[in-house]
C-alpha cells in the first residue's frame, strides 16, 4: 500500500495459512482485516470473510473487529500518601483511538481543580505515566477524596472520550 508520493505505508506477503482453519475450500474467499489497530503482518490480523459472496469489496469487512468505545483509566495506588508512595501515583490509560489529544486533570471531592497532571498534544492505546503529586502540585494535596479525570479527542474523528476515576490522599 503506497501514500500518494508513493512511499510504502503497509506490506505484507500474503499465506494461504491465514484463512481460518474450519474452511475445507477457500478458493473465492477473500481474507479480511479484522482491525486497522492491528500490525497487517500478523496471520492474526486476518480472518476468511464470512459474507455469502466471499468478499465485502468496497463495503466494510464482515469480520471487522470494532474498537473499544470507551477508554479506560487506572491509578495505583488508590490511597496515596507521600510515605506510601514517594515516587507518586502510577496513571495507566488505554484509549480507543490511534491518535488523541489527551489531558488528565485532579478534582477535589467538591469539584475544583486540584492539579493539571498532565496535557499530552498527542497520545495512543495503551500508556502510563509517573505522576508525584507533591511535586507537581502548586498547592499542597489536603488529605481527602479526588477525582482523576482522564479527557481526549481523536485527532483523526474528533470523537470525544472522559474516563474518570477515585484517588484518596492521606
């Protein structure tokens, strides 16, 4: 596959390996993509089309696999305090875009912003980020419940996510 300049995007070389065990004839039968986020090279990445045709040309795969809807946000540990957990809070994401503008920000327990933790321009999948709340925060953390809320916007759709999460502080 070639970029309009002509400069390769994706290859592979292809295995008649790849088309799924059960089928005795797969003469007509085309392979499909089961997901964009997922290398081509992989024999994993494809499967038989299971459309009556054999193929779905110019329509979307028949055995294409839809990316999670919702992103998910993680922190560890959930009661932090700096004797605990001097190195600070340990802040794993997973979105469901290839591309997004990312910002995670800590909310007190009443709403108000405790902290920008992090304004990513551009960030994907899976992640993780240190994050040391006493040397981070302007003001110091008061003991009590927060909320970490994790915000992004494809780049590619400007669809629109926001996971959120509890953090206590001692």
């Amino acid at each position: 596959l070639y970029d309009p300049a002509g400069t390769t995007i994706d290859s592979l070389v292809y295995k008649r390996s790849w088309h799924t065990p059960a089928l005795q004839e797969t003469e007509g039968i085309s392979l499909e993509r089961l997901a964009a986020q997922i290398e081509s090279w992989k024999p994993t990445s494809w499967a038989s089309s299971a459309h009556h045709n054999g193929h779905t040309l110019g329509k979307k795969n028949s055995r294409w696999l839809k990316p999670p809807e919702d992103g998910t946000l993680t922190v560890s540990p959930q009661l932090w305090s700096e004797y605990s957990a001097p190195d600070g809070l340990l802040i794993q994401y997973d979105l469901p875009f290839s591309a997004a503008q990312l910002t995670i920000q800590l909310f007190s327990e009443h709403g108000v912003l405790a902290a920008d933790v992090s304004q990513v321009q551009i960030s994907s999948g899976k992640e993780s980020l240190l994050w040391n709340p006493v040397s981070s925060s302007v003001h110091p953390l008061r003991p009590g419940i927060y909320i970490l809320v994790l915000q992004a916007r494809s780049v590619d759709t400007q669809e629109f996510i926001q996971c959120s999460t509890i953090v206590g502080v001692e």
